[in-house]
C-alpha cells in the first residue's frame, strides 16, 4: 500500500491510472475507522481497480465549540485495517497541504443544509462540501462510497456533484450497526459505559417510526409523537430532533405516503449521536366500491 | 468544428482525449466575441493539441437589475470566428443543462471578491466561481485562458482552482485595445457614438496613475487623485472607483514600492465599463552616503 501526502504525488498516481483506462474507487475518511467504514472499503474494492482511502481529520468541518482537538487519531490501526482490505493508496493530507495561507473558497448548498444538522452544527456542511469538492479534484475518482449513516451529508454530496459536474458516481451504503442497533461512528468511543447503555435508544425510536409508517400511520407530527414516546423511557437523553422527511429534499412530511427518511439527534451528555432510517410507506389499498 | 450542448457529450469527447494524452485549451466566453477572445483562442491554439471554446451567458452572474436579457447573442457570427481561429468544439450549454431544477451549490471566494467588482455587483462573482467549476467540470481542460480586463475575475479563478484543486492551469492573457486605448469589451456595443467618445477616458486616467508611479509618485492616495484628476475632464462619466492595489490580494495599497494594478470602473449614461493596468514602481536608489 502506497502512503502518500502530497497533492502532487495523489493526482499524477490518478492521472496515469486514468490514462490507463483503470477505475478508480475512493472512500474518503476521517480515520478511526471501524467496521462501517471497512464495508465502504470492501464494497468499493468489488466494483474497481484501483481504490484510494484518504484519512483527514477536516478542521474546516468542526465548530469552535466542537470536538476538533479530541477527535481520535489512530493512524497506525487504520492503516493496517486498510493494508488488510487490499487499499492500493492511502493519501494522508495535512492541514497545511489542504489549506494553504490565502486558501478562502467556500462551498455551500443553502438548500439541502438548512435543516437538521445544517442548522444544529452551521459551519459543518460547508466543510463538508468544500473538503469533498477538493478531495475529489486531488483523487480524481470515478466512484465515491459513503455510508448511510451521515444521511444528509450523503445527500449533499449526490447534490454537489450534481451541481458541479465533478463527475464521479456516488454510492451510498447501508448504515452497519452494532448488535444492539447502535450505528458505527468514531464518537462512539466518547461513550462511557452508562452512556453506552443509552445510546442504542436512538436506533430504537427510529424503528418505532418505521414501525408506524409500516403498519400505515401516515401523520407526520404523529409519527414524530411515538418516537419521542419512546425515547422518553430512556435516561439521560436530550433529543435534537426526530423527523420524518422527504428522502430527497429533506423537508419534514405532513403525509408519509411513499418513501420517507427519519432522521435523528440526540445528545448525552455532551455527545452528540445522529442516525437514520429509510423507509417505505405501505402501498395504498384499493378503495372500497360505494 | 464540432457543436457541442449536451454535459455527457462534452466530457466524454475531453475524457476520451485526455486518455490519448492529448492537451486540451479552454477559453469560456460569453459569447459576442471579439478581438480580445480572438487573442485568447488563438494564444489557446498555439499551446494546446485540442481547443474548446464554450458560449454561455450565465445568468447567475448578472444582478437583478442588470443587462442579462439585452447582452448580445451573435451566434452565427461567434461561430464563424471560432470557425477561422481552428477550436475544435464550440461547447454551447443550455441554461437548462447549466441550471436544472433542484440546484443550488454557490461558490465563493469572500476576500478576493469582497471589493471592487465584488462589491458594486454582489451576484457576480459567486456565478462566476460556480460556472467556472462547472465548466471545468464538464470540459475537463489542462489549461484555460482569461483576459486580463476582468482582472479581479482572473485573480478569482487562479484562486478558486489552487484552492479547489480543479487542477486546470490558468493563463492570463493581456487586454486587447482598440486604437484610442479603450479595451476590448462585448458590452461596448452598447455605447452610442457620444458615449464611445469618451469611453476611451478610463484608460487614459488609467496610463496617467501608471505614468505617476513610473515616475517615482509612491502615495497611494495621491495617485488616485491624479487619475481623478484626469479623468474629470471627460463629460458624462460617473467614476465608481480607480484605485492603485496589491496584484495579489487586490487591496488597496498606500504606498507603491513594487507591483501594482491599477483598477478603474466608471458609469457612463447606464453603462458600466472596467479596464486596470499593470505597473511596477521604479527600482529604488541606492541612498547617498551621509
């Protein structure tokens, strides 16, 4: 496995490969990879050639406020997760590769981050897309893979590439989970064990929801209503929010008549956790004759 | 010469010479062209294998208010030069291509667009740095070129690309004049005979704070005065600003001990016209001994 640091030394790796005619897959990352993150890998070293990692913690994604200098850096495990995965290169840019002085370019996409993360964490999705639109002119891949997890962020990069005709394929993978439901995250380690204990109530009001719609609850705000039923039995929680959304646009549905996303966030104690479901709504019966 | 309106059609021709090792040009205009665009295609030609031209008036750089629906459209005629200067492509995307429904992504760059152009037209350089990416994305050049008349535009690009890696190389070709020194410019056609007249005043005050600092005046402040000077002996010309700047960073300087630009907007009657020159203060003394 190649480890490379420069922008120079990613692109001409890509650009000769390309020339090749070789497909190439990227899985961006920030590091502290766990099983979430190796079924991205395995599922891009399926479909292509060649496959690129990158680790980089984006600073330009994090708040003032946020988790930033604590976010876990274990390079060493990572690389060897991606060496047994059959990674070809993995590119490990520093801060001052990526943001050189003078650097000032923002990309923003007022729409699709207005609401739910967008609004709780501003500066988030603009880091986002900027990171991704950067990362993606160094790697030059053909396909990308992200996880389901970050649903939001999976749709603001389909968006992105849309909107910029960047030209890479976007593939996003089911969440993976641990036993008890929790969704992988890095944060996940920042949960002491009581905490721990807690946190797999987030999937479950999620699946009350999905529960819900399934068996034919259309309400929007009711649906919204069980599942805040049912985080309430749990302790310590504070719920961010728990919506039942449009799958595209992320809007909040008064009706849930076909596809749906819900989405949620929770915080304990100072971690925040956010997962999602898809869902379909039941398909309509036919009306009774008068 | 290839006509080209569809995305997939313009960057599978790029991709597929690209693959052949083949050096691809890009001049973007927006039509109207003239022998300022000549200059370009033809500086494209001599450097590259391959040469794409594209014609779009991107509405997301005008204002509101501005001259979007009258800018003029000369097809058939910006065809035939392409025609005679050998492009290979003339790339002509639809405003429907270019701005489908559901997009949204806006790119900026807040210091170098803040003054200036930036601040008397606060649409104009978002569009720009968006539809440069785009049209980067979709023609995938190794090397594109820009007039230097949009001087705050071109420093924008060359920023935009180092900051998002789009990996194209930027030349920045010089502004193309008619006899009386005023530049080049499609909005030119809308001066009448009285307005043509006086328009070539910009570009005198211009040379005159070039002929100030060529003669050793280093005052920032009082170089502005004499192009000021200068230009009050025109009628009917409205000066929005000429001010004597950093090449770089596009502030204002106070003292000019080396390279500078000069930057010069004005209104005549409804029409707003921009030029800037280039200039290097003379080399300092050596001091006499005391």
């Amino acid at each position: 496995m190649n480890i490379i640091r420069t922008i120079r030394a990613m692109t001409s790796w890509s650009e000769r490969l390309r020339r090749e005619s070789v497909i190439i897959g990227f899985v961006p990352t920030m590091g502290a990879l766990h099983d979430g993150h190796r079924a991205l890998i395995q599922a891009a070293r399926r479909r292509c050639d060649a496959l690129v990692v990158s680790i980089f913690v984006n600073q330009a994604q994090f708040g003032p406020r946020e988790d930033l200098t604590r976010y876990p850096r274990p390079i060493a495990k990572d690389r060897a997760l991606c060496r047994e995965e059959g990674v070809d290169v993995c590119f490990e840019p520093t801060a001052d590769v990526m943001y050189p002085e003078g650097f000032q370019t923002v990309v923003t996409l007022p729409e699709i981050a207005r609401r739910w993360e967008g609004e709780a964490r501003p500066h988030h999705f603009p880091g986002v897309a900027t990171v991704v639109t950067k990362l993606f002119g160094m790697v030059r891949p053909h396909l990308a893979l992200f996880g389901q997890k970050d649903y939001q962020q999976a749709a603001l990069v389909r968006q992105l590439v849309k909107d910029l005709n960047l030209g890479v394929e976007i593939e996003v993978r089911p969440t993976v989970r641990e036993a008890d439901g929790l969704a992988m995250s890095s944060r996940n380690v920042y949960l002491n064990a009581d905490e721990r204990m807690v946190a797999p109530w987030l999937s479950r009001a999620l699946r009350t929801g999905k529960q819900a719609i399934e068996g034919g609850m259309k309400d929007g705000a009711a649906i919204e209503r069980s599942m805040r039923k049912a985080i309430e039995q749990a302790p310590a929680i504070h719920v961010e929010y728990l919506a039942v959304c449009n799958p595209d646009s992320l809007e909040p549905l008064s009706s849930v008549t076909h596809r749906a996303v819900i989405l949620g966030a929770i915080r304990i104690g100072s971690i925040r956790l956010i997962d999602n479901l898809l869902v379909n709504a039941p398909a309509r019966k036919s009306r009774a004759r008068r």
